[in-house]
C-alpha cells in the first residue's frame, strides 16, 4: 500500500519529462521506471476499457504493453512520442486480443469493431493524447486545486460545493471563486503542454 508521501514523490518524479525519465530508466533507475509507469498508467489502462474489455482482461494488456516498453524502451528513438507510441502500441495489443477472442468463439470481426479505419485511429490515437495531456496538467496543479478539479469534474455525480467545501475545509462562498482559480492555471498548463 503507498503512502502519501509516496503517492506524492511518485507524482513529483512522473512531472520529469519523458526524456529524462527515458534516459533515468535506460541508466537503470528504478524510480525512473516507477514514475515513467505511474505517470502512464491511466493512459494505458483506459485503452481496453474504451474498447470494452473487463478489468481483468485489460490489466492484461496493460502488463503486455509494460513488458513491451520495457524491452522497446532502448530502441525509442523520439522520447518526446512516446504518448504516441504507448497509444498505438497498446491499440495494437487490443486489436489482436479482440480478434484472437473472436476467433475462439467462432466469430468474425465487424467493420463497426475493427480500430482499423486510417481516420478512425487518427482520431483515437488524438483522443488519447489529449485524454494524457489533461492529466499531465491535473498532476502539475497543486493539491487543493486538483482536489477541487477532481470533486467538482471528474466525479459523477458531482459533488455540491457544500460537501466540497466542508471536504476541503474552506468558506462555502469561496469555492467559485478558487474554481475560478484553479481552472485558470489549468488552461495555462494546458496551452503550455499543446493541448487542442
């Protein structure tokens, strides 16, 4: 089980850039490899779950993909892409697990089912990045902030800014305007990292 320091050191080490983090991990330093992981490990895992796959068989995946960075990580040439190359790398791992499950149960692949349009996986493998690059800016906001961001966007059903507040043990009538706040340095993340 991680403690909060631990959870936060992780996240301090995920904020390096992925060229650091590539060059840490080919040096042999585990933390590099703990925080290259945790920093991708939401991006990674909602690929098979956007497919339809269970948990199960997307942890699966989720660990092929790792086995695959891992012995890939020396040969990546553009540590910049590797948000790319981990979203096609595990599209791939869900296409092939998709049709090797058809075809044990004697089924064919659908057209509607196959990632293999050219513009249908531009525009997934877009989604992703995009999906990646918000919760890069999420771990780079300071803890209220992202505590907030959180209670207030990404739970459903959302939280009323009462339970918020009391949550975070601030004045009720404050919580629109620390929003406000913290959805300014949000944007700001978000056009300092690309996002569209």
């Amino acid at each position: 089980m991680s403690t909060a320091p631990g959870r936060a050191k992780q996240l301090a080490d995920s904020a390096r850039s992925d060229e650091q983090l590539v060059r840490d991990c080919l040096k042999g330093k585990d933390s590099a490899w703990s925080a290259l992981i945790f920093k991708y490990k939401n991006l990674i895992f909602s690929i098979p779950i956007r497919y339809g796959f269970s948990e199960e068989d997307a942890a699966d995946i989720f660990q092929a993909v790792c086995m695959d960075l891992l012995a890939e990580l020396p040969r990546l040439r553009e540590p910049k892409a590797l948000a790319g190359w981990l979203i096609q790398v595990t599209r791939n791992k869900c296409f092939h697990r998709k049709r090797e499950t058809q075809r044990h149960s004697m089924q064919e692949i659908g057209d509607d089912e196959s990632p293999g349009s050219e513009e249908s996986a531009d525009n997934l493998v877009s989604e992703f990045q995009q999906d990646q690059l918000l919760r890069e800016a999420l771990s780079e906001l300071p803890p209220r902030c992202r505590q907030l961001v959180q209670m207030l966007f990404f739970e459903t059903p959302a939280r009323p800014y009462l339970r918020v507040a009391r949550d975070l043990k601030l004045a009720p009538g404050s919580i629109g305007f620390i929003r406000r706040r913290c959805l300014d340095k949000l944007r700001e993340r978000l056009e300092k990292l690309g996002f569209q």
